[in-house]
C-alpha cells in the first residue's frame, strides 16, 4: 500500500506541476522547471506515503510477543491518530523529504534530458 501511495502521486503531481509551470506561469520547459516539478512531486509523494511508512516502522520496531503494542496497521492507524491526532502520521516527514527530494529532482531532470536527447536523435536520423 506504501508504495501503491508513493507512485500514484509521483507521475500525476510531476505532470501537474510541469503543466501548472509551463502553461499558467509560462516558464521555459527546461531544466529549472524539471527541478521545481520534481521538487513539489517528491512533497506530494511523501505526504501521501507517509502514514503507511510511519505505521510500517512502528509495527516493524515493536517488540515482539506478549508486549505488542498494536495487533497490526489499522490497529497502529487508529491508535497513533487517537494519541497523537492526525499529524502524528506525519512524524517524520521532513526526513522523508529530504532523503526522497535529491532522488526525484535527479530521476526526473536527467529523464527529461534522455527525453530530449532521444527525440532530437530520432529527428536527425
């Protein structure tokens, strides 16, 4: 479910912002745009992941046995929001964006630049 979350928002959110970039504010598609798409998709990807990382840590550090602390996910969802309010399925994020944010801005300019790459290739052959 964790990763269904991170890839059903990394290509729509990138697309949207490239969009948004290109077409409302009408900046040059280059690499600047690349970088500020892929910078708001890597947000938009952790936002939507995060529970389900939080609530995988959680259930993947408790401790075995008799001692569990949640019986399994949904348990873990409704006890941390009990606890700690919906935000307490955001600790961590910031973390999370910075470690994900430098792998997107390069995954997604160097794509747009093989992209390119490939289309002035084909036109010239």
């Amino acid at each position: 479910l964790r990763t269904m979350m991170l890839v059903g928002a990394q290509m729509p959110s990138y697309d949207a912002a490239k969009h948004a970039l290109t077409e409302r504010l009408q900046m040059t598609n280059g690499p600047g745009v690349h970088f500020i798409s892929s910078a708001i998709a890597a947000g938009c990807a952790c936002v939507c992941m995060q529970p389900f990382d939080l609530v995988a840590c959680r259930l993947m550090n408790q401790p075995a046995g008799k001692n569990q602390l949640y019986s399994g996910p949904v348990d873990c969802f409704s006890k941390t929001i009990k606890a700690e309010g919906l935000g307490g399925l955001y600790k961590g994020v910031t973390a999370n964006y910075f470690r994900m944010g430098p792998q997107y801005i390069l995954t997604f300019v160097f794509f747009e630049q093989l992209k390119g790459a490939m289309q002035r290739f084909r036109h010239t052959s």
